[in-house]
C-alpha cells in the first residue's frame, strides 16, 4: 500500500512537472510589455517620439538592429512631419545569448522633423518577447502623437528660401546708391563723430543709428503679421497674405504704384512725403541720448522712402508667398543690408573721404526705374493669371521685357537722356560693361517670343502654356521646357480652364484626382501651386522638364494640381464648408483650406505623394531644384 501511494505521488508530481513546463513553452501574458508613448521637443524643427515600456518578470524582448525579431515602427501617417532617424533605443542593452535584449524597463525613440503647427504622427510598434524557454507571439502597440508646440515652431521654417533673402540683401544694398539715400550717409556718420565725446561713444551711437534703421523697417510688418495671427490666427493670416498677393485689387494698386515710381526715378516730378511729417521728426532729432538718435533714423526712412517704397514692396510682395516668418525675416534682410554701410563708417570715418557724389547716382536711379518698370508688370500678370483675364500673355509679357530692356541699354550707351541726367561726351567703360550685359540679357529672351523654354526667367513669366505661337510647333503642341523634346499640350476639357505645365494632364479637384487613382492602381502626385508662385515656375522649368522626372510623372502617378490662388468659382457640390461654418466659393480659398488643414502646409509649391486611398506615402517635399533629388521622393512613393 505504501508502494502504492508513492508511486501515486510521484506520478502526480511529474505530471505537475510537465503540467507547468507545458504552460511555461505555450501560454504567455496578455501582454508582454505595457507601453506609454509621449512626444518631447529637441528643437525648433525637430521633435522626439518616445517609447516607455515595462516588461513582464520573466521575459525580455529585443534590440531595433536584433538579427531575431528587431523592435519597429511602421508609419500608418505622418501629416505635417516626417521621419529624420528611425527607431533607436534610448535604454542601454543587455547582451543574452548573443542577441542585444532588454530586461524590466525599456525607452525607445524616433526623431521627427516637424513642419507644420498641427504635425501629427500615428503607426504601430511590433516586438517580440521571449523566455529562457519559449517565445510569445509577435505583439503590436497602436499609437498616435501630435507635436503641438514643436511642430509651431518647425513651421517657421517651411519654405524657407535662402535665394529670397539673398534677394533682400541685394535690393538693400542698392537702395543705399540711390539720389535719395547716399547724400545722408556721410553727413549722419559725420554728426554722429563730430557730436560725440569720443570716438566709442560714435562708434555707439553710428551702432545704435542703425539698430533703429532696421527696427522701423522691420517691427511694423511683425506686428500687423503678429496681430492678425493672435486675432484670427493662422488662417487669417494666411489669407492676409493670399488675398494681398493674387488678387487682383492690390496687385493693380501695386502696378501702377511701380509705375508712378518709375516716372519719378525717370525725371518726370519728384515724389515726397509731407513736409510737415519730416520735419516733425527732423526736430526729434535734436534731442539728446538715444531718443535724438532715433529720430534721426525715423527721419532717414521718410526722407528715402520714395526710393526704398517701391523695393521695400517688391521685398515683401515676394516673400508672401513662404510661411509666417518669412516676410519679416526678409525684411530684416533687407533693413540689415540697408543700415549696415551707417555701421561700417562709423567704424572706419577715413572711408568717407572715398565716397563723392555726382552724375552717377541719377544714374542708379533711372537704371532702377527700368527695373521698377520691368518688376510693375509681374503683379499685373499674375492679377492677369489668377482671374483669368488673358491680357498678358507669354509673348507679349515677353515683348515688354524685350523693350524695357532695349532702352535701358541705349540709355547706358548715351544714346537715351533723362531730364536730370548730366551731358555724356564719351561712354565709360562701366556704362558699357552694363550695356554689354543688358543686350545680352535681351539677345537671350527673343528665343523665347518663339516657344524658347527660358528657363533662368521662367518664374517670372506666364507659364508657356499661355504662348500663342511656338516655332515648328502645329498649335496643339508646344516646346517642353526639357530642351528638344517636343510633347503635346492639349489637355483633357476641365470645365474650370486649367492646364499642367509641360505637356502633362491631371486633374484640379483632389477628389476627381483620387478617383482616378483608384480606377488606374497609380499614387496621386499633388502639387500645392499657383499662378501667381514664382519658385512654382521655376520648379517645373528647371525640375519637371527633366527628361526621367517627366516620364515618372507621366508614367507612374495620377498628378493633381492645386491652385491655391484661383479666383474662378467653384460648383455648388465643390463648395467647402469649414468648421467655423464659412462656406468657401472660390477654388483658390478652397484648396487653400484643403491643404492647410489635411496637410498641414499654406506655401507655394510643395508636393504630396497619396495612395490611392488618400495616405501619405512619404515626406512633403518644397521648393528644391535638385532634379537627383526629385527623382528619389517621386520614387520613394513607387
């Protein structure tokens, strides 16, 4: 009987044994690790998503670069962001067995560069966790994370032109040449030495002349852009800036403001503001200490402001097609480059003696008057673009230019005076050097009256599809800006009277776009473009025209364009009716909204890569003329 019960005894205990060995191999947790996910910032355009689990005793789970199963991140959406460094460990592993793995707790990241306010980010984390034993099955952590603050600050970024500040610099410089500035960069340097106890204190005060310089050009345009975003915020204004850049009320005042402005460079009467005004802040100046400086600095800007009006407009006109930051940053460009010569002579007074006025400037400023004309007739194209007018086309835009250009070289050469211009008895070598390179520049632009692509200038003509005739082109064809290769431009009938560039057909409602895309089994290629984007133009001129980007574009993607400036009113059952519960009738206010909220961008150009279903399929690409570059984000969404 004892045997017996022994025997029952052992056998109970193996099958205990084998009982919790079998539970052991087959049954794991519910879960193996518990995961928090949060979101830090690094940056201004940089954010961090960071991953916290707590691991169940017992099991461990693996390294991002495990040869077994590594722990990953896939990307179900990245809306205003994308990926800068893939999924890392932030915890220091452990080495078992030869694979790198994490007991208890455990951090992970992924670093995001953040483009817009409302950047966002959603996907899956998969790992694996295994015992001294067994293995569980693959486990998987569904997470979102939103960047708030990070992706604000990321935002002042996008669209950041480095070629529009150089721009700024360069107007900046050229304004200090003008009859109405250089007379009172000698004389203001020179009151600041000769008023001051000694030459630090000039040195200071020269300094300080021109931090108020650039103050009064640059705080009034930050305060009304500040302003209209903490009353209405980034909606506002953004509309701010697309209602004063397309439409076709400030563009026309604009127009015939550059050409008031060239009649007064021209000779033709003198434009300047009230007397009483300048004189007000010419009294101000008296004053000691840092208020008389500051007057005198207020008294600089009105006396130049007819010289500096116009290419102060210019300046800002431009860089309202960026972001929020960019017009102020350009204007602090440019007040930079304007103020800084009042720096320099104070530091170095001997280079005054250097510095003599004459003949030439007058000079400068008729040359600046042919640009002004010139310049003038862009803000009345793309009034003409937007609303669909049909004034300007490309070849008569072209034949302006070719004119302008014309006279302003026989005015280098002599052959042209103005009423304030001194006798010329002989042309200086540095007139001719300018006519040289003026009648060269007119030389390059007459192939262009003939369907020339012209790519240097192409951002700021009309778009050759505007262009009546195209020499050995039938009508239903026209050159592409690739060079020899000529593709038609007849375009599917749209019932709102728009073309792609180069040839190439697509859609204008992201709706119609992705239909199709579902019907062809192709991603849709969005570009974010309008009439009135300079850098647009130049993108499809110097970057769609390459022969491998344009046959990706027609090959592999339904493209879809969104004029964001359009003035053209949309069908009732295209009308957009946004969350405050305004309607949105016009196609430029609608895709606008389109783009800002589902994408998170409000510049001119950017591009999208969706599926077919609408998903983002990789980072939103801006202006960016490397044509390798192009070619790998369009491939990246193959």
């Amino acid at each position: 009987m004892k045997m017996i019960q022994k025997f029952s005894c052992i056998l109970v205990a193996a099958i205990a044994s084998i009982s919790a060995m079998a539970q052991s191999m087959n049954v794991a947790p519910d879960k193996t690790i518990e995961w928090d996910v949060a979101t830090e910032t690094v940056d201004d355009s940089t954010a961090r998503i960071v991953f916290s689990g707590k691991i169940v005793d017992g099991w461990h789970t693996y390294d991002t670069d495990s040869e077994m199963y590594p722990t990953s991140v896939e990307f179900s959406e990245l809306s205003g962001c994308s990926v800068i460094k893939e999924l890392y460990a932030i915890t220091e592993p452990e080495i078992f067995e030869g694979e790198k793995v994490f007991f208890g707790d455990v951090r992970m990241a992924v670093d995001i560069k953040t483009e817009s306010p409302d950047a966002k980010a959603a996907g899956e984390l998969s790992w694996l966790s295994c015992t001294e034993l067994t293995c569980a099955a693959p486990e998987y952590y569904s997470f979102e994370a939103s960047f708030g603050d990070a992706g604000a600050a990321a935002s002042s970024g996008k669209g950041f032109n480095w070629g529009l500040i150089i721009e700024a610099i360069l107007w900046g410089f050229a304004a200090l040449l003008t009859p109405c500035v250089f007379p009172m960069v000698p004389m203001t340097v020179s009151f600041f030495l000769k008023g001051s106890s000694s030459p630090a204190a000039g040195r200071f005060k020269a300094a300080m002349y021109g931090l108020f310089i650039v103050l009064l050009y640059t705080v009034p345009i930050s305060l009304i852009i500040l302003i209209t975003r903490i009353v209405g915020g980034d909606t506002v204004t953004a509309d701010i800036f697309n209602w004063l850049a397309t439409h076709w009320l400030p563009n026309i005042i604009f127009f015939i403001v550059f050409m008031i402005f060239a009649a007064s460079f021209f000779g033709a009467f003198e434009i300047i503001l009230p007397t009483s005004l300048v004189n007000k802040s010419d009294k101000g100046s008296d004053k000691g200490g840092l208020i008389g400086i500051f007057f005198m600095a207020l008294t600089l800007v009105l006396v130049s402001f007819s010289c500096t009006g116009p290419i102060v407009g210019t300046v800002l006109i431009k860089s309202t097609e960026g972001e929020f930051w960019t017009p102020m940053i350009t204007m602090l460009a440019f007040s930079l480059a304007f103020a800084l010569p009042f720096t320099v002579l104070a530091l170095f007074p001997s280079l005054l003696t250097k510095l003599k006025s004459g003949s030439w400037m007058n000079t400068i400023k008729v040359i600046l008057g042919f640009i002004e004309v010139a310049l003038g007739f862009k803000f009345l194209s793309v009034a003409d673009q937007t609303y669909h007018w049909g004034l300007l086309d490309r070849e008569v835009y072209l034949a302006i230019w070719i004119v302008v250009f014309t006279l302003l070289g026989l005015y280098l050469l002599g052959k042209i005076r103005f009423a304030n211009d001194a006798p010329c008895d002989h042309v200086s070598v540095k007139r001719l050097a300018g006519a040289i390179a003026v009648f060269a520049f007119v030389v390059y632009m007459i192939p262009g009256m003939f369907g020339a692509p012209l790519k240097a200038l192409s951002g700021y003509l009309p778009p050759i599809t505007t262009q009546d005739f195209v020499l050995g082109a039938s009508p239903a064809q026209t050159v592409s800006a690739a060079g020899n290769q000529t593709v038609t431009a007849t375009q599917e009938t749209n019932k709102y009277d728009l073309h792609l560039p180069l040839g190439l057909q697509g859609y204008f409602s992201l709706d119609e776009g992705l239909a199709a895309a579902k019907k062809a089994g192709k991603p849709v290629f969005v570009d974010v473009t309008g009439h009135g984007c300079v850098n647009c133009r130049e993108m499809e001129s110097r970057v769609w025209s390459d022969p491998q980007v344009l046959e990706i574009l027609n090959n592999d993607y339904i493209i879809v364009a969104l004029y964001t400036d359009d003035k053209q009113k949309l069908d009732e059952k295209d009308w957009i009716t946004t969350e405050n519960g305004d309607v949105l009738k016009q196609m430029g206010r609608a895709n606008s909204y389109i783009v800002r909220t589902r994408f998170g961008v409000n510049a001119q150009p950017n591009y999208i890569l969706l599926s077919p279903e609408g998903e983002l399929l990789a980072p939103i690409r801006g202006y960016d003329l490397s044509i390798p570059g192009f070619i790998d984000f369009l491939r990246s969404g193959l």
